[in-house]
C-alpha cells in the first residue's frame, strides 16, 4: 500500500520538519503504549517522509522518542497551569490542576502512559551518590510540570496549609512528589482496571488534599 510523502522542505523549513516528526511519534506512541513498539521508519512514515530525513534531525530513535516526550511535558504543564490560571486562591487553584491532570488521563489514556509509564525519560538513577537532585527539577522531561506543581503546593503553604509529617514540617517538593504519587496511582488504575466500581473521582482528589494537609487554615473555616 502507499503511502502520501510529504514534499520536500524548502530552505529554512527543518524546524517545522522537526516538529512534524515529534507530533507523528506522539500519535504512534499514544497508540502503542510501548516505546519499544515504535520505530524511526514508523514515524518516517506518519510524517511522510523517509528515515534518512528523519536521522538529520535526529541522531537515533530514543532522541526522536525523548525530543516527543518532552514536549508533551511542556503541553501538559501548560494544560495544568491554564486550568488554574482563573483561580486567585491557591488551595482551588491545586483542584483545579487535580481535576484537569485526572481529566487529561481520562481522555487520552494512550498519552498519559507517555508521561508516566514510559521509561525513556525516567532511567536516571537517582539513588546514585554523585546524582543532583536539582536534575530532576531542572534538567528531566518533565521539570515544567513537577515545578507547577511545587510552585502550587508552595503557595498553599504560604497561605497556612496546616500541614504535619511524622518526620515534623515538609516543604513544598516533598508535598508534590505526595500528591503526584497519589495522583497518579488514582489515575493508573482507573486506566489499568477499568471494571472496577471506583469511587468519584472529586471525592478521591478532595481526600488527596485533605489527608495531606493542602486545605485552608482553621481560621479561614471559620
């Protein structure tokens, strides 16, 4: 069967060439769910072009993959920092990123795995001695999303979030690798196990904040 092949790019268009073929592998890797299943010739394809094309932007596959991987990242951190961006107070700031991250994983299942199932873009060792912590929130796939939700969470601190560890006050990127995993787990599962008789969603989100302290203060309940 053939296939449509896209016309040759004029001088200077590279940059849209580039970005075609990150858009074509954020398609196949959306319906593989797998890294693995995806191909260079794959996406060649999609974008209608040749591998060869493909390598002058590219210097292999897992480049092409982690270059898809992290502007999904970028789009996904723009998604929770537009769902919050009509909220002055920070605790409905947070549900509001809450429900779009829950709403995101709802409606593009095969993305979500992308961000979160895919290990291109997580295989650093972090237990590594020599390894810099700040990497993770400057240097990783995903540093625009994990610093929105740390910038939220800090803002619910600023505003007396009353909240309490066994290990005394934690700080504001403890609290959002919190609330990450929580979220994630929620939404996982959903996703793994679709049968099951899952409890709301917002009710699960508002036990999130709640149980991790990320609430107004006493005073403001009053």
């Amino acid at each position: 069967m053939s296939h449509v092949t896209r016309p040759r790019s004029a001088r200077g268009e590279g940059d849209r060439l580039r970005d075609e073929l990150i858009v074509a592998a954020l398609r196949l890797l959306s319906a593989a769910g797998n890294p693995e299943d995806v191909s260079i010739r794959a996406v060649a394809k999609a974008a209608g072009v040749s591998p060869t094309a493909t390598y002058r932007h590219f210097a292999d596959r897992d480049a092409l993959l982690e270059a898809a991987c992290s502007h999904c990242f970028e789009l996904f951190a723009e998604l929770l920092s537009d769902a919050s961006a009509g909220a002055t107070d920070p605790f409905e700031r947070l549900q509001l990123a809450g429900r779009a991250y829950m709403e995101y994983a709802r409606h593009d299942e095969g993305l979500y795995r992308v961000l979160f199932s895919n290990p291109l873009h997580m295989d650093k060792d972090f237990t590594d001695p020599n390894f810099d912590g700040d990497e993770f929130v400057n240097g990783s796939a995903g540093k625009n999303a994990f610093v929105v939700l740390v910038d939220m969470v800090q803002e619910c601190l600023n505003a007396g979030a009353p909240v309490s560890t066994a290990h005394g006050p934690a700080d504001a990127t403890y609290l959002a690798f919190q609330v990450w995993t929580w979220m994630h787990g929620m939404v996982d599962l959903r996703i793994t196990h679709p049968g099951l008789p899952w409890p709301d969603a917002q009710r699960m989100l508002d036990d999130v904040t709640t149980t991790l302290g990320l609430v107004p203060p006493p005073a403001r309940l009053l």
